[in-house]
C-alpha cells in the first residue's frame, strides 16, 4: 500500500506529519515531505491504521491510500 499526497488539494496544515511521523516530515512551509524521498510513500503493514486514520482526518482530503 502508498500514500498519495494530493499536492493541488493539500494546504500545508501539517495534521498528516503529526498523524504518521514515521513517513512524513515537513518542509519549511508545513507541506508534507514523504521521509523515503518517493512521491507516494510506501505504507508499511504496521502503520496501515495511522494511515488509514490521516488520510481519513485530513481536512481538505489531499491523502489516499493505493493499492
């Protein structure tokens, strides 16, 4: 499974780097950096719940999870 991260979508507010601090970091204007440097991070099985949790609280829903 990845993370997609909806760059036209997402704002920068940061909930995604507090929610999976494992996969994500931020850049100086609080957009979300994936930690593997990949465009869509892959999500391992032990963080399938914290990911499944951001994408579903990110508040202007610029996270997806694929295949």
């Amino acid at each position: 499974m990845k993370l997609h991260i909806d760059w036209t979508a997402c704002d920068g507010r940061g909930l995604c780097t507090e929610l999976l601090p494992e996969l994500l970091t931020r850049d100086p204007w609080g957009f979300p950096v994936p930690r593997d440097g990949s465009r869509e991070p892959a999500v391992h099985p032990g963080l399938a719940s914290y990911a499944e949790r951001a994408v579903r609280l990110c508040p202007v829903l610029a996270l997806r999870l694929r295949g």
